[in-house]
C-alpha cells in the first residue's frame, strides 16, 4: 500500500517524469533529500520501473492510430508476443479474456502504412485472425 505522500509523489512524476527534485519537492512541500529518498525507495520496490516520453499532442495528431484484435494459436502466443515486440510501431500489447487473445495499440504515420502493418501482423506465424478499429480521438489519457 502507498502512503499519501508516496501517491502525491507518483501523481506528479505521472504528469511530468522529468520534473527536478527541487520543483517536486517545492511542489509536495518537502526536501530535494526527502524526495530522492522516496523515489529511490519507490524505485527498489518495482513500483516505479521506468519513465517515459510523452509526445505532444501535435505530433500525435499527424499519426494514424488503431486497436488490432488478435486471436492467437496457443502454442504459438509467446511467437506471437516476440513478432510484435520486434515492430516500432507497436505501442502497446495486452493480454485480455473474451472473444480474442490480445489487443495490440499501433501508430502509423499514414493510413496506407497501417494497412501494410496490419498484413504483417496478420501474416505472423500463429495469428489466426484479426480485427481492427482506427482511433478517431482520445476522450481520456492518464
């Protein structure tokens, strides 16, 4: 369980990841030492395991984004993850229950580039079959 402050720690690095220590703790109304410290803490607990780069909104807006339903063999699944990880324009993976297997979150810079992308992700060995939905907006983005 997190404590308040460690939640107010992680609600701000979520908005910001490379915020300095000295805005952080101004921020929480701590020390820089108190903040590294918690970090650090956050960090040997595998709460934190990373940080990420957030594009901006006009960047995104030039890229074609889409959800691919997947339905796996398998056997074949961890194939499957592997192929995947190897595409860039993979942005997310999921392992999900129902009537697929996997939810995989493309970005493409065109849409005749996301059709090619789906005929690759459809071509992999042990992926029986697909389904695909372009994003028109994102309502929502934690």
């Amino acid at each position: 369980m997190l404590s308040n402050a460690e939640q107010a720690l992680l609600s701000l690095l979520r908005a910001k990841a490379r915020a300095s220590t000295a805005e952080l703790a101004r921020r929480l109304g701590v020390s820089r030492t108190t903040v590294q410290s918690r970090i650090e803490r956050l960090e040997q607990r595998g709460i934190i395991t990373g940080y990420s780069v957030r594009l901006s909104p006009d960047y995104e807006q030039g890229l074609v984004r889409a959800h691919v339903l997947l339905t796996v063999t398998p056997k074949l699944a961890d194939k499957v993850v592997r192929s995947l990880q190897a595409l860039s324009p993979v942005r997310t993976l999921h392992s999900v229950s129902g009537n697929f297997d996997m939810i995989v979150i493309v970005d493409a810079p065109s849409i005749k580039d996301l059709d090619t992308l789906l005929d690759q992700i459809g071509a992999m060995d042990g992926v029986e079959r697909t389904s695909s939905s372009i994003i028109l907006s994102t309502r929502i983005d934690r």
